[in-house]
C-alpha cells in the first residue's frame, strides 16, 4: 500500500494512485539523468499534468503543491542548462521576447483581449479575467508583486459568450513559463 501522499476519504475522490506514482517515477528519472538526455517531462509538461480521479485517491491538494514545487525544480534546472548551453544574456532575451508578447496580446482593450465562446457557450468571465490581466500589466510594466502561485491558482467566473477558456489558460502558461524564467 503506497502511502506518498494522504488519502481522500473512501467516498470523496481523490487522484488515482497508479497514475501519480507512474508519474513520480518518470519525473525522478527524467531528473536525475545526465545533461545531454533530454527527458518528456519538463516543467511545462509537469504544469499540464492531470490525472483521473477515483474514490479514496490521493489527496488532491496534496498533490497540487507537490506538482508546483516539482515543476519550479524542473523550470531551475532548465533555465541552469540553457545558462549552460547558450548563456544567460541569451535566456533572459527570450524570456523578454515572451513577456513582450505577453503584454501585447494584453494592450488590447478590456473586452476583446481574448476571443470569444458562442451564443450557447460559456467561457471564463471577461471581466474577471480583464481585471487579472490588468494585475498582469502592472507586474510586467511596473515591476508590482504577483506570484507564480497566485498565476496558477486563479480561478475565472463563467459567462455566456464570455472569453475563451483555452486562449486564456494558454497566456497564463506563458506568464508562469517567463516568472520561473526570470526568478
């Protein structure tokens, strides 16, 4: 019986087992190969990562935070190998083209940042959504504090026609991938 994280009560769910232990073991090999290896779990891999669910699993919130402190190991020991491979002036270029695009895609005007679901569809709220990219703007621009974590638990209201929710998550991928960058 595995016991690496505490269990959801029988009834409620949780996430499967199998599933986060086979994870685990790939992301301890990916880790600790050598240099030249390039494994499939990276720090965007892990950030994508989702597992089934079943009843008496894996504490979920258990394993969330476990997954963000893996993936901040895995985005340092990325950005120490490109420090390595091309240098750091060229890792910080790259991480400045990306956080230019970031606030390109967020000068556009509240309301049309994002595209928009259909008429019968629901999306992430686009106020809620303009508000936290406003947030954004003022980390990017005016060097006001935010936190990956508070990029990566943000959470949208739902709307009618509102903004498309992939769109959305795709730029709050991108925000997190250049604050892992730069820290």
């Amino acid at each position: 019986m595995s016991t690496t994280f505490p269990r959801a009560r029988k009834s409620k769910p949780g996430y499967n087992v199998d599933q986060v232990e086979d994870f685990l073991e790939e992301a301890r090999r990916a880790y600790t190969a050598d240099r030249g290896d390039l494994g499939v779990v990276t720090a965007a891999s892990i950030r994508r990562t989702a597992f089934a669910l079943q009843k008496g699993g894996y504490s979920t919130s258990h394993v969330d935070a476990a997954l963000e402190r893996l993936e901040d190991a895995f985005a340092a020991r990325e950005r120490e190998r490109a420090f390595a491979t091309t240098g750091d002036a060229a890792w910080y270029a790259q991480a400045r083209s990306s956080a230019q695009e970031i606030i390109d895609r967020l000068a556009r005007p509240e309301g049309q940042r994002f595209n928009r679901v259909g008429p019968f569809t629901t999306g992430y709220s686009p106020k809620d959504v303009d508000a936290f990219t406003n947030r954004l703007v003022g980390y990017f621009q005016a060097g006001k504090p935010m936190s990956v974590d508070h990029v990566r638990t943000v959470v949208f209201g739902s709307k009618k026609r509102g903004y498309n929710e992939q769109q959305v998550d795709l730029l709050l991928d991108a925000v997190i991938d250049v604050m892992l960058a730069v820290r």
